[in-house]
C-alpha cells in the first residue's frame, strides 16, 4: 500500500508538532518509519481527515516514545518515563543542577473540543472492539496484552517475561489482534 504525498505531509507534521521531538531531530526517520508501520494498514479505512489526525497523534506518540526507549534516550521509571538526560528529582542532594534547561515550549495547548469528542470516540471504539475480540476468544488474553503493550508501554519481551509466554507468541497475538481489529474496522 503507497502512501500519498498529503498522509506522508500529515505524519511529518504531527511528528515535528510532538513535544518529544525537539532535540530528537536526528531520529526523525526512526519516528517516520514506526509510524507509518503501526499506521499503514488503517490510514485508508479512515475516512474524516480530523478523525485521522486524531489518531494519527495517538500513533505518532506511541511511536516517538518506542523509538527514544529503544535507543536509550529514555528509561522508565516508577512515574512514567523520564528523559536520559534529566536528572531524577530522587538523587543524590549534592547533584549538580547548573546544566538543567527549563522549556516553556514543551507545554502543550488543549486541544479545541471537536478533537477530543473525535478522539475519545475512535479510542472508545478500538477499546471496544478489542473488548469483544478478547470476550470472543478469552484464552489468548488479547486485553491484557494489549494494555500492557499500548497502556503500560512495556516492550514484547517484558510481557512475555509477565505472563509467562514466549515473546514470539506475544508478538502473534499483537499481530493477529490488530489484524482482527483491522478487519473489523474495514
């Protein structure tokens, strides 16, 4: 499947507007090709260019974040994620804060209602769908791994390590649930 040159021109742009972008420019490539891999199979079933956006931002985070971890710039922590080069506000009191850069440009502005009503209602309905997959076809634990992969942000390996199946089972049941979902949504 090619992707026209205005979905190539969107992804672009809501990577550039991601705020893990900046000082990350060098792994843009890294973020482009991540996306379009989780994206590529549902970009034309979606037909509302503000529905796509939507969640083509949801996809681009997801992709920006799984690229930054996979090359170490960040790591997890008991919070969240925190950036390689931040330091922890659990250190050491004789830690030298002299280098740290405080950006207000970082801030991101809510988005306007129509977005998040958008937002909210593709979200319920992949939720949902995954719900019905999962309730269809309960021992593969499709809902589970699902939230520990998207929500959790935990890589194949640390749920497979989790529940105590192979991390290439793990990356079927993403495969075959997403292919379940992709269907049903075509």
């Amino acid at each position: 499947m090619e992707l026209t040159q205005e979905k190539i021109d969107l992804i672009s742009r809501i990577i550039k507007n991601d705020r893990k972008y900046p000082n990350n420019e060098d792994l843009y490539d890294d973020f482009f090709n991540e996306t379009c891999k989780r994206s590529v199979a549902i970009l034309n079933a979606i037909e509302t260019e503000s529905t796509l956006e939507a969640y083509l931002k949801r996809v681009v985070t997801t992709s920006i974040v799984n690229v930054l971890k996979d090359s170490g710039r960040l790591r997890r922590t008991r919070s969240g994620y925190m950036s390689t080069k931040e330091v922890a506000l659990d250190s050491s009191d004789d830690a030298d804060y002299s280098d740290v850069v405080i950006k207000y440009s970082d801030i991101k502005i809510p988005q306007n209602p129509e977005e998040i009503v958008i937002q909210k209602e593709i979200l319920e309905f992949v939720a949902d769908t995954i719900r019905k997959i999962d309730e269809e076809d309960p021992d593969k634990d499709y809902l589970h791994i699902y939230t520990l992969r998207y929500d959790k942000g935990m890589t194949q390996k640390e749920i497979s390590e989790e529940l105590g199946i192979s991390q290439s089972e793990i990356s079927k049941r993403l495969y075959k649930l997403m292919d379940k979902v992709r269907s049903i949504i075509e």
